[in-house]
C-alpha cells in the first residue's frame, strides 16, 4: 500500500510539473513573439518616415533670396577713408 501512494504521489507531482513546464514556456513565448512583431512593425513606421523624409518636401528655390540684402551693418559705414589704402602688389 505505502508503494501505491508513492508512485501515485509522483506521478501526481510529474504530471502537475509538466503542467507548470507548458504554461511556464507559453507565457514566455508569447512575449517574445508580441515584442519580435512589434518591433517589426517599429522598423517599417520608422522606414516609412524617412523615406518620406527624403523625399523632398520643401520646394527647391529658383534664386537666391538674400542676394538683395540691404546693408544694415553700421561698422561698414563708420571708416570713412577706408579705400584710400592701395595694394602696391596689385
């Protein structure tokens, strides 16, 4: 009788750790899959962005707009005799 209840008690004790085993390695696999795809799909926005990125939005510009600036910089003004200086090499 004592030999009865031991093999029933571990086989009890196999088949609960078997149990445990599958639903353990369930829950840890599922997690993994869920992140493997959503970093897949973080790759493909993330893509998508920068091919839309380089694709050129902005117009290009026929000319240059600051070629007519005025000339706000008063230091250009304050020498007076500044072209008087001749290079001698020239």
């Amino acid at each position: 009788m004592d030999k009865k209840i031991i093999i029933i008690s571990v086989a009890v004790l196999l088949v609960g750790l078997i149990v445990a085993g599958y639903f353990y390695w369930s829950a840890v696999k599922k997690p993994q899959e869920e992140t493997a795809n959503l970093l897949q799909e973080l790759a493909s926005t993330t893509q998508q962005a920068v091919q839309k990125a380089t694709q050129g939005a902005l117009p290009s510009l026929g000319a240059n707009p600051m070629e007519n600036k005025p000339d706000l910089n008063p230091v250009d003004k304050a020498n007076p005799i500044k072209d008087i200086k001749i290079n001698p090499f020239d």
